[in-house]
C-alpha cells in the first residue's frame, strides 16, 4: 500500500469490511490479507491506539475462525453496511445457546452482557427474554414509528480516529471487549458518561422555530450570534427541567388527569332523545343505495347547494355542527332538545327540527331569553314553522286545501314526514340539482360554479360519505389519546406501543380500554410538566382543567388538547422569549413576568431562594418544578371558579344545588341545562365563547357535575364561595368540591346516603 495514501481511504478501508461469512474460505483470506495491510500501513503505525485496536480486532477474527465450530452454521457479523433488504427485515441472529464455545464464554463472563437483537435500519438494540417469543418482540419493533419512514437508515461503520469497542458493532455480542488497553477503557468509559449525561429529550422542532422568530422580535439584537445564544440558554434550561422530571413518579399522580372519556355513542344512548341513531354499528350501510334510479338521467348532480338549505335551516334553529368523537364524521346537535344525529341522516334531523317537540323547546328558550340574537324572527311557534315552510318551498314543496304536493315531481304527498323523505329522495334530489344548475348557467355565461358547490356527484349517499371535516393533527381525540396516524386506515398508540389497524372505532375502542387510560395518563403529565402547563381541579364543580405556570395572564382550559395548543400558541412562546430576554439583557428587564412570579431583588418568595443574578432567576422560572407548581397554585387560588368560569373563560355561573343557574354578567335565571348551554353559547355579552366542540364537552361534563352538585347540596353563592348543604357550612380553604365529598366531615354527615367517590384516573373507565 502506497504511503501517500490519505487518511481518508484508510478509512474507506476499513469501511469495507463489512460482513464475512466464515463458512468461505477464500473470504476469510480477502479478511487477513486487508487487515494486515491496514495494520502496517504508515498512519496506522503513528497512532498506538488505533493499532491496538485493529490488532485486536484481527485476533478476535482469527480465533473465531480457528475454533471448532463441530457443523454449527453460523455468520459471525462485526458491521452490518451491506445486508441485503431481505436480511435486515429477518435480522439473521442465532440465540447465545447456538454460538461457539469461546465466544459464549467471553460472553457469559461480563455481568453487563445481554442477548439481543440490532435492528440495521434504526440502530435499535431489542432484548430478548423467556417471557416473550422471538417473533413477536421484532414484530413490535417493525410496528413502531422509527422503523416505518423512508429512507431507512444505516449503521454507522468504524471511525479510526475514534476507535469503538467490537461488542458495539456485533449483532450478539454487545458485552464482549476487545483487549485490555487501560487507556483505550479509559477514554471509552469518559465517552459513554457524555452519552448518559446528554440529554434525552429534544425542544420540538416547530416550537424552536417558532421560539427563534420570536426572539428576532423581542431580543434588542437580534444577530445570529444572539440568536443562537438565547436558544441554548433555554436548550440548558429544558434540559434541566426534564432531569428533574425523571425523578417524578408520575403513575402516582394520575388521578388529576382523570379523563371524562366523551363516548358520542354512549352518550346518545342514555341522555338524548330516542331518533335513528340506534343502529350505530352499521352507520356506513344506512348511506342508502349506491345504484341511481333507473328512470332519472344524470347530469350535473351538483349536491353541494342543496346541503347548504339544510345546514343554513339547521343553524336558525341552533344546532351545533360538529366532528363526531367516535366516527370522525359531522354531526349535528340540538342543546334545545338535546338531541344528537349523525350528519348523513338528514331524515333523521329534518324530522326533529319540524317536530312539534323541538319547535316548542326552541321557541320557549328564545322568548325566555331575550340576550339570544336571531337573524330570522323565530321566537314564536308560528315563526318556526313559517320558517320550515320557506324551507319546504325552496324544494319545489307546496301546501293546499288538499295536502302537500312537490312541484318539481309532480307528485301528491300526505305529511311532512313524508315531505322530509320526499326531498331527500335520489329522484328528487336529481331534479333540484339540475334546476339550480341551470338557473346558475343562465347567469354564468361560461357555465362556471361557484366553489362553495363542491366536486359534482352522481349519488347522495356518496356525496354525503365523502364530504366532511377530514381527520387531522388537531383532532382532539388523537391529541388527548397520544395516537400518530400512520396510514390511512392506521394509527400508532405511543403510550401503548400498539399499531391499530382498521376504521376509526378500532381507535375510538382502544382509547376506552383500562389498559389505554392507565398508560396515557402518566404521559399526559410528563408532557404537561415539559410545557411548563399543570392540571387543576375546580373549586365549584368536579373534574379537572389545566393552567400555564409561566404566561402572565391566568390560561385555563378545559381540555388537554386546549393545553396543547396553548404550547404553540404565540402568547406561551412570546413569553418564553420575554424571559429569555430578562435572563440575557439586563436594560431590556420585563419587570411584570417577575413580579408574577414573586421574584424581587432576586430572591424568589414562592421557594425562598435567592439568586446571583436574572440569569439564574429566570433560569428558575422556566425548569423549577416546585416553582412552578407554587405559581400554578396561586393562580387557582385567585380564581376560584367552576366548570363555566373555565369554559366561559372568567364569565362565572352561580348555581344552586344544580338546579338554578344564575349568569354573573346579565342576572339571567335557567333552570335547565339546555337553556343555561343556549345562554353561553348565542347571548351577544360574551365576547370569548367556546368552540362547537367544547361546547359538546361542556354539556357532557355539566352532565357529570349535576347529581354530585344535588347529593351535596352545594350552592356556589358568590365568587369563590361554595357551600355546601350537607355540612351547612362553606368549604375550607384548603378544600374545593371535590376534595370536600370525601372529607371525613362531610362523609360523618352524609351518613348513610354518602356515595364512594373514587379519585383515580379508573374512575371514569
């Protein structure tokens, strides 16, 4: 070998030596032969170490081969660049039992040594036990998210300028040691203390850029250097607030994330009104017939029109539009009547919405009601059903002494029932879609539809089961449930390590499993802890909501996928860049975040600490988790609220024993659920009001508070102050409704008629 050879092509060379196969001689030669010219090439005779190590190395080689192997095949892999496809999926291991004598004594004699497997797509080490068949460990592994993306990457092969242990490289054999060089073990042991002392996690990618861009904003010098500055400063402080979380039993803690599991199936079964949605196992075959009738020409089939007549008449008569939980579909809800359909049956909806039940509700809602604006005039009964008579009339339906006819059809019909069905008949359906298309290009020349209209269908049932709110990365379910979609009928548990394949209620019976709630709530809090965000319990009412520790303005939500969002919300991270900028530049000092956080002349009043300068003290701020749980605890303090107050963001309810609710802003009385929900959500005085879907969690949770409200008798009176009739006293101050239901006190009084309430995460299983 030539001495003018480079570093670089030793190190090709050695990048070659790849997998052998000791059952070929001529392989074993082309082995020798390559590491002896490696080892007496020049550049490896200047550096001791690396020549002990390649020694080594081929003295290992040669044993192996020179044992008697007594017709055990065996592949003895040191480096895995150039399996094939088909070798890294099967991953080609013999268990210890089957390797030769002296490579299983070298490996039994190291305490730390360990069967195992190495995947070569992801560097993944998977042990192997008694308990649990081959096959089925490395199935679990080709199931998880780091084996699935392409490109699948590769090993790393050797580095001589930083020599690696062979146990390292081998598939078996990771506790083996090659040599016993005092100074090579030395520098090892140094290396694999910097790998356990790095740190395991990783500030998300999207909310380090979205850091940086605020700190381009915030930061009186903005420079790269500053930049790069101000984001390892918080990289050290994330770091120091994850080691002092791995010292955190969270599954003890799992009670104060106890989910409400909000079953849209099981919910329509006890609390709604009996409709069509009983066969819910067979919604996707209830579409109606996927064959066009016989007689009707297809056309234009612009369907898109027709469902705006009846979402616009479905929301004068307010109806929330939402995502069902269970099938990711829309879904309509009346609070009125509190009744609940899947959006494909129209049938079913229209009927509620003329039914005399619904119209009597709505009508007396709104006129008790006068805060609830209305584009249409519908306060009376009259109003109403004039304005489903328009509705009627705008599908070619008319009225006369006779009964109802369709004019587009020329068909007699005997009620409304029929009328309902008559209308979203393929026939007629067909009819109307052409009229409208028609009337349209007389106006539009080059015959353009508007793209509100949607993708031109011939089938109502298929337009129906294609259009709707598509599933994404902020469905709340997959948020609150640690599910990673991963293929269109796929999803990944990550906190379950489970790949469930299949529609949506494989998820939706998965998330409801014991197992599932026991593994997620554990995860909820590490998370919630990393984000700087912590779960609170409502003073008034039952349950659970969460709270930012570091964002000056007291945020409280409702919901875990609320707080998630809350992470990447511009507020939460111009916060963080606020902080960093008081920890950097002493000119530019937010004097407000401190005093929130009880920091003056730096000492901190929440931990009794003091600090050298703001650096430390901010520092403080973002990774203490004791701070931050003190500061969490001052600001529910100073809001004792209930379940509205947190929904309604500030706007408190009064209520009686769950029986009157009273509305702090207008003194308006509701002596029901469904009118108190059609205040919160249509009164024109409340400027933040939740989401369609928030509301839908809102009513299930009032559900859930209502009975334990009216067992303990409990009157939230004033701000803060809740009684309760049981004890005839309010609750003390380290109490709040929950904690008080299973106080001693209050069990003595209950006597005979008090009811277990369980505070674990099982509770709502």
């Amino acid at each position: 070998m030539a001495e003018s050879k480079s570093i670089e092509e030793v190190t090709k060379m050695i990048h070659e030596i790849s997998i052998l196969s000791f059952r070929k001689l001529q392989d074993v030669k082309r082995l020798a032969v390559h590491f002896r010219n490696v080892i007496y090439h020049p550049l490896t005779q200047e550096n001791p170490v690396i020549l002990k190590y390649l020694r080594n190395l081929n003295d290992t080689h040669r044993r192996v081969f020179t044992m008697k192997r007594e017709g055990i095949e065996v592949e003895y892999i040191f480096t895995t660049e150039k399996k094939s496809s088909l070798q890294r999926q099967r991953f080609n291991s013999l268990p210890v039992s089957e390797v030769p004598e002296l490579l299983k004594t070298e490996l039994l004699t190291d305490e730390s040594a360990k069967q195992v497997h190495i995947c070569t797509d992801c560097n993944v080490e998977i042990e192997l036990n008694d308990e649990e068949p081959l096959m089925e460990s490395l199935q679990k592994h080709f199931n998880l998210e780091v084996h699935l993306p392409k490109p699948k990457m590769k090993r790393e092969s050797i580095d001589v300028a930083e020599p690696i242990i062979l146990p390292n490289m081998s598939r078996r054999l990771s506790a083996m040691e090659c040599g016993e060089t005092p100074g090579q073990t030395i520098d090892i042991q140094a290396h694999l203390m910097q790998l356990i002392n790095k740190p395991t996690e990783k500030v998300d990618r999207m909310f380090s850029a979205k850091l940086e861009a605020s700190l381009i904003r915030h930061l009186p010098d903005n420079s790269e250097a500053s930049i790069d500055a101000a984001v390892k400063f918080y990289n050290s402080a994330y770091d120091k607030l994850c080691q002092d979380m791995s010292t955190i039993d969270f599954s003890t803690l799992t009670s104060s994330v106890a989910p409400i599991i909000m079953s849209i199936k099981d919910n329509v079964n006890q609390h709604f009104s009996a409709d069509a949605n009983k066969n819910f196992e067979n919604e996707e075959n209830d579409q109606g017939s996927e064959k066009p009738a016989k007689n009707q020409v297809k056309k234009y089939r612009y369907y898109g029109p027709i469902e705006n007549y009846i979402v616009k008449l479905l929301l004068n008569h307010k109806l929330l539009s939402l995502v069902d939980d269970r099938t990711g579909k829309l879904a309509f809800f009346c609070m009125a009547c509190e009744y609940y359909t899947l959006r494909f049956r129209y049938d079913s909806v229209l009927n509620h919405v003329f039914s005399e039940t619904h119209i009597h509700n709505l009508a007396s809602i709104l006129q008790a009601d006068k805060h609830i604006p209305s584009s249409v005039d519908i306060r009376t009964i009259e109003s109403i059903k004039e304005m489903n008579q328009k509705f009627l009339f705008s599908h070619s339906i008319n009225e006369d002494a006779t009964g109802f006819n369709c004019g587009l059809c020329k068909t007699s019909i005997d009620s409304i029932e029929a009328s309902v069905m008559h209308i979203l008949d393929e026939n007629h359906l067909g009819k109307l879609s052409d009229k409208i298309y028609r009337k349209v290009k007389v106006n539009n020349p080059d015959g353009s539809v508007p793209d509100e209209w949607g993708t031109k269908s011939l089938d109502w049932a298929k337009f129906l089961a294609s259009i709707g709110k598509p599933l994404n990365s902020r469905d709340h379910v997959v948020i609150e449930n640690f599910i990673k979609p991963s293929g269109k009928i796929a999803n990944y548990c990550s906190c379950c390590d489970m790949t469930l394949k299949g529609p949506r209620q494989v998820l939706f019976n998965h998330i409801r499993q014991k197992k599932h709630l026991r593994n997620a709530a554990p995860h909820k809090l590490a998370l919630l802890y990393k984000n700087q965000c912590r779960p609170a319990e409502y003073y008034a009412s039952f349950g659970n909501y969460y709270v930012c520790a570091i964002c000056p303005k007291y945020i409280a939500v409702p919901s875990f996928a609320a707080i998630v969002e809350h992470f990447e919300s511009t507020m939460h991270v111009e916060t963080i860049a606020k902080l960093i900028r008081t920890a950097l530049y002493d000119q530019n000092v937010d004097q407000e975040l401190l005093t929130q956080h009880k920091i003056a002349e730096k000492k901190c009043e929440f931990c009794d600490t003091t600090f050298q300068d703001l650096n430390e003290a901010v520092t403080h701020i973002v990774s203490n988790v004791q701070h931050q749980n003190a500061f969490v605890e001052s600001k529910t303090k100073a809001n004792k609220g209930d379940i509205i107050g947190v929904y309604m963001q500030g706007n408190y309810i009064l209520n009686n024993e769950g029986a009157t609710f009273t509305c702090v802003p207008c003194k308006g009385v509701f002596n029901s659920i469904r009118s108190l929900l059609t205040h919160l959500v249509f009164a024109d005085h409340f400027v933040d009001k939740p989401s369609s879907e928030n509301v839908f969690r809102f009513y299930l949770e009032l559900k859930h508070n209502i009975n334990m409200l009216a067992r303990n008798k409990y009157v939230y009176y004033d701000f803060g102050k809740l009684k309760c009739g049981v004890c005839d006293a309010d609750v003390e101050e380290s109490e709040n409704a929950k904690r008080h239901v299973v106080s001693l006190r209050h069990r003595e009084n209950m006597g005979a008629s008090y009811i277990n309430v369980s505070l674990d995460v099982t509770a709502n299983e």
